[in-house]
C-alpha cells in the first residue's frame, strides 16, 4: 500500500501530459533543421522556422494530422486580417494519382479555391508525411524587410479532389486555429489558449489522482484493514484523511473543469460533463453523511453501513469510468493511459491478496471463537474455570 501511495504522488512530479509530445522531438527527411519551432495550440500542430534577417528569408516546416486519411494541412501568413480571409497559404495536399505535393493559395475570400501566387515571393515547396499519418509542407518565403511579426493561421482538413482542397471542419479548434509570429523574437500565438490547455492538463492529473487513485485506495484501507485489531482505530484515520484529500482534489479538479467549460463556449462534453457532477454530488453526499453516522449500538448503524458502502463503490466506478473518459479528451501521449492502467492493476492485486487475507482471518477467529466457547470438551465453564452442563 506504501508504494502505491508513492507511486501515485510521483506521478505529480511528471510534466504535465499534453506536453509530452514536443516539436523539439520532430525530424525531417535531408536532414533538415530550424531554428527555432513552436507546438501551435490547435489542431495538434507545430512550426518549425529559420529567419535570415539578411535577405529577410523565412524557412517554414509546418507540421500537423490531416483530419482524416488521405486529408490535406495548411499554413499561411495574413498580412491584412487574422483569419482566413487575405491569407496566403501553403497547402500540403495530394493529387489525384496520390502523389504528395505543396501549393500556393491566396485566400482572397471564403469559397472556392484554386492554386495561386502568393503575396510573398516562395520556392522550395515541399510536402512528405511519416508513418504516423504527421504531414509536413516545407517553404521559403522572401518577406518585406521592415515586417518582422505577422498574423498567421492553420488548417486542417479531411481530403483533397483533383488537387484541391475539401472544405475543412468549422469546430472550435479549427476556428481558433490562428495567432500572431514574431520571426525575429521567436515568439508565436495562438490567441492566449496555452494557458488553457495547461489547465486541462491540471484538472486532469488532480482528477485521476483523486477520484481514480486515491478514493478507491481509501475504500481498500476501510474494507481490510480494520480486520487486523492492531491497527484499530488506526485504519479508521487513515481512510479518513485518504478520502478527504482525494475529495478535496477533486472539487478542485471539478471547479476548474466548470471553468474551462464556461471558456469553452461551443465545446460539449455531455458525457464527462454529467459524470463529473454526479461524482461531485456523490461524494459530498457521502462527506456530509459522515457527520450523521450513528454510533456502533444504534438501531440504524446497520443501515448506515450499508448505504456507506453503496455510494462508496458507486463513486470509484463512476470516477474510474470518467479518469478513462477524460484520457480520451485530453488524448495525451500513451505512456499515462498505460500508467493509470497499471496502477488499477496493483491496487486490484492489492485487493484480492487483501480479500483472501481478511477471508482466512475470519474464519480462524470463528474457529477460535468455537473452540473457547465449548472449551474442548462440549461443556462450558463459569467464571472461576469450573464445568458447567450447557443448557439446551
């Protein structure tokens, strides 16, 4: 039970899941570096660029999943607006024999596209993707010499028909997928929602901590250890401060995903949503029920327990089935799916030796109990050792 308690606060000192996957850890066919790159905070994209302030030379790698298989991505800079419209874009996309290629766009209006010159003067377009389905379009853009911060936007989109690009999806994280470049400073935007997505990642490690970790660990001290009469009333404290720690985490956890819910305007997550509030209610319901519970002689005792364990087990299903929910949202990289499951395998492990355990105990005391009772020898005796008959 230790190290699984230690395991579980060490987890706190990883770095945080969405920011496993970098774009420090991107490479290129030819061996190709940049300078400098960026993960963008849409659409699972990244920039990679040199500046040469020179000749005023941009070189571009821009990396993202198209939407779907055989899909397109697309990068631009808009030195009119900060949308799509006025944005002169480079478009990696495939033709219609399959083959991979990079295009040129001016984005003069919403509609219809076709390939075009672009504001900027442009060569060595390229497109490859990997065996990840990550394409990447590689570009060499000549700017003004006194512009050195523009706005830029990124796309995404599900396939191509013969050379053009289909329309891509309008949901949130398409319509945000756009900010400002500094190509000298190396600073890059996305319109202010890295601190959003550093939320996520906080509301998801408290709330698989709590109510996926600790609650079910507190609910395994209650059950076995108060078998063991040395540890009584120990056991009782210590499930106590297990459970108030995770419920304190994961109100916390839930606050802040009612926070990114009211940001997130258009974004629904009606199952992880109604999950969370149940939980939430659930685990009140059973905080404030332990101030109502009766004393071990009263008639509702009985009753009490077994409401306590009802909503007990109700709330580490429910939290379990949602921390699952959440990974899948959250989709950050496989190592934490693989290291939540392995924790749920050590604390199942711990609870069918814990089971078996408690199971032999029992039985030896009524055993036991037996053999005193009659004393070996089908009689009982009274208080100063002597036999007496039993009684029928």
């Amino acid at each position: 039970m230790a190290s699984t308690l230690l395991f579980v606060f060490s987890l706190l000192l990883l770095p945080l899941p969405s920011f496993s996957k970098t774009c420090s850890s991107h490479t290129f066919s030819k061996n190709r570096l940049f300078a400098t790159c960026h993960d963008l905070p849409h659409l699972s994209a990244a920039l990679h660029w040199t500046y040469d302030a020179a000749n005023s030379t941009l070189s571009i790698a821009f990396a993202a999943s198209p939407s779907h298989s055989g899909g397109w991505v697309a990068w631009a800079l808009n030195p009119t607006g900060s949308g799509m419209v006025g944005a002169q874009a480079v478009v990696g996309l495939r033709q219609s024999g399959g083959s991979l290629v990079a295009k040129t766009f001016n984005i003069s209006a919403y509609g219809p596209v076709t390939p075009s010159p672009i504001a900027f003067e442009t060569w060595g377009l390229e497109a490859e993707e990997d065996t990840t389905g990550i394409m990447t379009v590689f570009a060499k853009l000549k700017l003004p010499s006194n512009v050195t911060k523009m706005n830029q936007a990124w796309q995404v989109g599900p396939s191509s028909t013969d050379g053009l690009p289909s329309k891509h999806d309008f949901g949130v994280e398409n319509l945000n997928a756009k900010g400002t470049l500094n190509v000298v400073s190396g600073q890059s935007s996305g319109g202010g929602t890295d601190s959003r997505l550093k939320e996520k990642n906080i509301h998801g490690i408290l709330n698989a901590v709590s109510w996926g970790i600790l609650l079910p660990i507190g609910a395994i001290i209650a059950r076995y250890l108060k078998a063991f009469k040395s540890l009584d009333p120990a056991w009782f404290y210590l499930h106590v401060l297990c459970q108030l720690i995770g419920y304190a985490l994961g109100v916390t956890g839930w606050g802040i995903g009612l926070n990114l819910g009211s940001k997130s305007k258009g974004v629904r997550y009606t199952t992880h949503r109604n999950l969370g509030i149940s939980l939430f209610s659930l685990a009140t319901l059973q905080i404030t029920a332990l101030f109502l519970r009766p004393k071990k002689d009263h008639k509702y005792r009985a009753y009490w327990n077994i409401y306590h364990q009802v909503v007990g087990l109700a709330i580490i299903l429910l939290g379990i089935i949602n921390v699952f929910r959440g990974l899948q949202i959250l989709n950050p990289a496989q190592k934490w799916m693989d290291a939540y499951i392995a924790v749920l395998c050590i604390l199942g492990g711990i609870t069918l030796v814990m089971e078996v355990t408690t199971c032999i105990i029992a039985r030896r005391r009524k055993t036991d109990g037996s053999m005193k009772q009659y004393n070996g020898s089908g009689a009982a005796s009274d208080q100063h050792g002597v036999q007496q008959p039993l009684s029928a």
